[in-house]
C-alpha cells in the first residue's frame, strides 16, 4: 500500500519457467514508493523493439509488484524512447513470421492497456514506429521538448503493425491519422501537443520528475476507483451511448462495495484524510 513513505528499490523478477530470480537484460526496473518505472535499454539501437525486449517486457508486466499502483515506461537515454520496432530483426522475416511479430508486440501493448493500474509514457526523443505504438497504448503521453513522434513504416514497406493504425485514429482523429501515416512524416513535440498525441511537454531533465509528480498525484487517489474509471473509459470507448452509459452506471455501484469509498467519504465529512487500502 502507498503511504507516502518513499522508498527506491530495484526489484527483481522471478522467472514463470524457473524458480530463480533473474534480471533482464534489456528492461530496468525500479520502484519508488507504490510507482514502478520500467526503462527500455538497448542504447545500440536506440531502444528499438526485437523479440527478447517483447518478451522480457510482457514477463515484466506479469509481475509487478502488488503493492504498484502506477508504472512509468520510459527509453534509457537522451535521444530515444523507442526508434522502432528492431528492423535488423523484422528484414528477413515470412508472411507468417511478420504475422507471428506483428501480434507478438499487438500482445504485449494491449496488456498495458489493459493493464488495471495507470501507465504513464515518458516520451524522451524518438518514438518511431512502433515506439509511437507502445506509447499510445499507455494511458498519459508526457514527453520532451526534443522528442519525435511518427509512423514511418510505409517507407519501409509495412503498415504500423503493432496497432498503430488502431489507436493513432482514436487518438488524434482519422484525417490526421491517415496524413501522419500516408506520408511517414515525424513530427515535433509542440505539434505532437496541439495534435493530441501528448499531454504535456518539458525540458528533457524535467520529464521524469513530472512522470513522477504525475504518478503520485495519482496514487492519492483510491486504487480501485482509479481502475475502475481506466477499465470504464477503455470499454466505453467502443461502445453505443446507452450500453456505455449502463457500464459506468454498474461499475459506479461496484465502487460502494469497496471500503476505499467509505473510508473517502468517511474522511470528507470528517475533514480527515482517507486511507486507502486498495479494496
Ligand atoms: N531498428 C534497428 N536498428 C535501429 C532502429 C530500428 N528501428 N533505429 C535505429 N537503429 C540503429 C541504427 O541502425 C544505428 O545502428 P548502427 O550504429 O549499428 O548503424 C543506431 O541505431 C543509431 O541510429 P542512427 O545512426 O540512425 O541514429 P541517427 O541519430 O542518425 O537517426 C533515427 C536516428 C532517425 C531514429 C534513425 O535511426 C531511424 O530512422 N531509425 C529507424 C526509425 C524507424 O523507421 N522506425 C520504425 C521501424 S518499423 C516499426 O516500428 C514497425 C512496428 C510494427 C511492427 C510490425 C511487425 C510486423
């Protein structure tokens, strides 16, 4: 549970297949009080996604801590987030190898957005590809003033395949979703701000601070409710008004099951300060 108390620890994943405990070797992972950051390193080639990082990225998310209430993805470096899906890696690939990566990476970013904690991308230089695709599966884009963002893959002879096509229309609209795609264009962060794309834009040594400012502003908060409103927004999205309004309506109830609702509504008539406890 978040109490405040910051503590900074590096936690060590244990493996589904054995029974040892073991690092990854392109993910760094840290915790601060309830907030998780995981770090994409492979600084070679600028972040970019081969199968190994997909791999230890989904392993990672199986086993965040419990006591996690927000992760932070982010590239280790100045220059980069992600460049790309890892196109040394993609060159020889078959019709049903490009399939079997494309849902692969599909996979993985699905999980985080589905995941039932906030994540929030520290965009820090260039998300390309399928960099901009793990970005937009997240739940808060904050990125730096000398990130990049873009979908360049028609250069190269692909669509955005890790759901790129999917969520950049949902994001920031058809028409413009189509241009940024058509032309492969990357675009600046004041652009990718005025687009929709990002929430906020700093100075490079600023994005993580306010990642972290972010993260905490929201682990005030009661955890459930927090995950029940990540979970209501995701599924409404797609659906008609009426059932959309039902969903929320449902889960709204939901929420008066939960002690959190109690304890913070105890607190405000009581000018205390809540406790939560996450159930
Ligand atoms: N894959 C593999 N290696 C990469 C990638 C990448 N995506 N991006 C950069 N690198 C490598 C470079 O090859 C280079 O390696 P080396 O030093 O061995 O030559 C190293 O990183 C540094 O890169 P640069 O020297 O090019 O650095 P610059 O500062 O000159 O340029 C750029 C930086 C503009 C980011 C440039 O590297 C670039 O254009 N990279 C490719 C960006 C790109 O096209 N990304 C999209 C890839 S496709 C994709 O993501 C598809 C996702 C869906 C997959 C679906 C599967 C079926």
């Amino acid at each position: 549970m978040f109490s405040g108390h910051v503590e900074k620890k590096s936690y060590i994943c244990k493996s589904k297949t054995q029974n040892n405990h073991r690092m990854y070797e392109y993910i760094k992972i840290s915790q601060t009080g309830a907030v998780a950051t995981f770090t994409i390193s492979a600084p070679k080639s600028l972040n970019a996604l081969n199968s190994t990082i997909l791999r230890e990225l989904d392993d990672a998310l199986s086993h965040i801590a419990p006591d996690v209430r927000v992760l932070i993805l982010t590239g280790d470096g100045e220059k980069s987030f992600v460049a790309g899906a890892d196109i040394s890696e993609m060159a020889g690939l078959n019709e049903a190898d490009g399939f079997a990566f494309g849902k692969r990476g599909a996979d993985v970013f699905r999980r985080i957005e589905t995941l039932p904690i906030p994540v929030i991308a520290a965009v820090n230089g260039f998300a390309l590809g399928g960099g901009c695709e793990l970005a937009m599966a997240c739940d808060i884009r904050l990125c730096s003033n000398n990130a990049k963002f873009g979908q360049p893959e028609v250069g190269l002879g692909i669509i955005p395949g890790f759901s790129g096509t999917y969520r950049l229309a949902k994001l920031v609209g058809m028409g413009m979703a189509k241009q940024l795609i058509y032309t492969g264009r990357a675009i600046r962060a004041d652009e990718a701000l005025r687009i929709g794309l990002v929430n906020a834009v700093y100075e490079p040594t600023e994005l993580l601070p306010a990642a972290m400012q972010m993260a905490e502003s929201i682990c005030a908060n009661a955890p459930l409710a927090v995950a029940y409103a990540k979970e209501c927004i995701n599924a409404e999205y797609d659906l008609p008004a009426d059932e959309a309004i039902a969903y929320e309506n449902r889960m709204f109830g939901r929420c008066f099951a939960t002690q959190d609702q109690k304890n913070g509504m105890q607190a405000f008539l009581t000018k205390g300060k809540p406790q939560f406890q996450g159930k």
